[in-house]
C-alpha cells in the first residue's frame, strides 16, 4: 500500500467562491498538506503558478473574466518557461459529458465534479501522483495523454499515425446510415 | 519538486505526434507502507469538513442572497451579458455547494435554473415564472431547511421544477439539435 507525503506537496487551489476555497484548504490540511497556495480567479492563479511553482493544481471552470479552462490552456504552453507538466485537477459544477470533453482537450488531468468529497478528492491527486501519465504533443494539443486505456485492437479513425497501428479509415455510422438510404 | 530538468525529459516523436515522458516528478512523496500503518486521511477530512458544517447555514445564506440580489437587478433593469453572468455563476455555484452544504434538492434545483440561463435561446422571452420559482423554491428550501429539505417534499420540487424546466427547453431548442442533445444528455454525477 502507498501513502502521499502530503507535507511535501505544494498546492495551488483556484476558486472564485471563498466557501470552496475554504473547504477546499480543510480538505488538503486535514490529508496533511501544508503548503496550500490560494488564488480567487484565473489571472491570479497563474501568477502564484509562476511564482510558487505548485506541484498540483486544483481549479474552478466558471469564475468570472479568466475562467479555469483558460488556466489551464495556459499551464499548457510547451514552451513556456515555467513547468507546463503539473497535474489540473478540475473540480467544477458542471457535470456534462461534452464539459469532460473540453476540458480534458484544454490539458485538464483529472476531473472531479461537485459535490466535492473528501474520498473523490484524495482519489484524483492519488491518481496523479502515483499514475502519471505521458504527454501528447501535436499542432492542436499538448498535454496528458487522453488515452486512458490501451485497446491495441482499437482500429478506428482517431488512431494515432506511426505507432504499431496506422490510421484506417472507417465511415461513420452516420455516414453507412445515409449510404444504406 | 515539481519539474524534472530537460535532460530527463525523453520524447518519442511520430508522424503526427510526440510522446513526451519523464521521471514521475512527484515519486518521492510516495511512500509504500504496511496495511497495519496506513493511516485515515480520508476519515480524517471528512471529521474536518464536519467541522466546518455549523458555518454552512450562513455560507448557504450569502449564496442564496447573491442569486436573488442577481435575479432583482434582471427583473429590474433588463439582461445584459453581466448580469446573466452573474445570476448563471450564482446558480452554478449553489448548484456546486448546496448538496456539500447540506441542500441537495437546493443544488437539483440550481442546476435546472443553470440549464434554463445556458440553453434557452432568448433569455428576454423565458416566463418570468420559470425564473421566479427556482428562484423561490431555493429560497424556500434553505429559509425552513428544517422542514422542508428532510422532507420528500423539496425532492418533488426540485423534480417537477426540471421538468417543467426541461419541458420549455425542450421546445424552444426544437430547432437547435446541438443544444437538444445537450439537454437530453444525462448528467455524469451519479444520482443520489
């Protein structure tokens, strides 16, 4: 069995709402964090990530002027000076499929939707500091690898080019659907 | 901690893509133990955020007065993209707090609003009463919580309230099939 050194990580929690932000340090503290860097919207966020290099990062989606999907847009910059390979833990209210989507194409590492538990929360930062994944680099995206399962018999259109399986064109069911009219 | 130095960084590149890996950053704050000294981390933040659950009320309260302060100044003064910001971000957040807060057909209800403010098309034409009842109805159920969230009653709110909700959306999205799959969509958090 692991156990998280808590002591010895660094968080930087982003929140508009001072409730969550609240309950968010309780929650951190309470798993033995101590370093637990706070910022009330995007911009500020990304100035405390800059200056205290946080290990994780835990954001809000909907925040006023600089919202959490931007942040996170943000921290993924593969040039960057500063360290674009931090686990975003996304914790938010919106709990639509496609939000998942978006978020996990903007760089997002893990998602956890509200209500926030105390079990779902330590699950998401056990996933990302005991099972990190690769990063993807292509011209549209740069981030942890959204491919959470390998399926080497998978053979449909949004497999990758050059590894052990080309891409093979298939039609959309959409597609046989309107060719069988 | 964090950051590895470039040098560890190992990237594999193909056609379309590269594969970036490098030493787990955060390896040394992993410690194996035995299962007998395993603590309860868990456990333990959950006693903290107990602990924390007399200021729920009052944080419910400052929630629920933001969203109906929200809501006076649209009856008010009429939409704008800041104040519809401001009510959807209002609602969102009671739809994300309430259940942890101790209001969870407060936060149902939240969300049908969200739902109503993010896909009707003309928010100028929704029924001020669609507003007004989730709007009352989370009032409601926060001022006499005592009685009214424990009891079935409030659940069957918060179910009519989509309903109707949904209902509207359903028919004014009739033409807008990106927003119909949307709304018909189930919600990944699982029911309670």
């Amino acid at each position: 069995m692991f156990r998280i050194d808590f002591n010895k990580l660094r968080f930087l929690i982003c929140d508009d709402n001072p409730h969550m932000r609240r309950i968010l340090r309780t929650l951190l503290h309470s798993f033995g964090a101590r370093e637990v860097y706070e910022a009330e919207d995007g911009a500020t966020a990304l100035e405390m990530y800059s200056h205290y290099v946080p290990d994780i990062v835990i954001t809000d989606w909907a925040m006023p002027i600089f919202d959490g999907l931007e942040l996170a847009q943000m921290i993924r910059q593969p040039e960057s000076k500063g360290n674009p390979y931090a686990p975003i833990i996304m914790l938010t209210g919106h709990s639509e499929k496609r939000r998942v989507t978006v978020a996990r194409d903007a760089g997002v590492t893990e998602f956890l939707a509200k209500p926030i538990s105390a079990k779902g929360l330590y699950q998401r930062i056990l996933n990302v500091v005991a099972s990190p994944r690769p990063f993807i680099k292509t011209k549209a995206y740069f981030g942890p690898d959204r491919r959470r399962n390998t399926n080497s018999a998978y053979m449909g259109p949004e497999r990758r080019v050059g590894e052990k399986h080309e891409v093979l064109q298939q039609p959309s069911l959409l597609d046989k659907a309107r060719s069988s009219i | 901690m964090a950051k590895n130095s470039a040098r560890d960084i190992e990237v594999k590149a193909f056609a379309t893509h590269q594969v970036i890996t490098q030493p787990n950053p955060l390896r040394k704050v992993l410690r194996r133990v035995e299962e007998k000294d395993m603590d309860d981390p868990v456990g333990r933040a959950e006693q903290a955020l107990a602990g924390l659950s007399g200021e729920f009320k009052d944080w419910m309260t400052t929630e629920i007065n933001r969203l109906s302060a929200a809501y006076v100044a649209i009856r008010n003064e009429g939409f704008t993209k800041d104040r519809r910001d401001e009510l959807f971000l209002a609602a969102h957040d009671i739809k994300g707090d309430a259940a942890t807060f101790g209001f969870p057909a407060a936060a149902g209800i939240a969300e049908s609003l969200c739902r109503v403010i993010e896909h009707a098309p003309d928010l100028e034409r929704v029924p001020a009463e669609l507003f007004t009842h989730h709007i009352n109805a989370i009032l409601a159920i926060v001022h006499d919580n005592t009685r009214l969230d424990s009891l079935t009653v409030s659940a069957e709110l918060n179910r009519r309230l989509r309903k109707v909700a949904d209902e509207y959306l359903a028919h004014v999205n009739r033409d807008r099939p990106e927003h119909l799959e949307a709304i018909l969509a189930p919600s990944i958090v699982p029911a309670e």
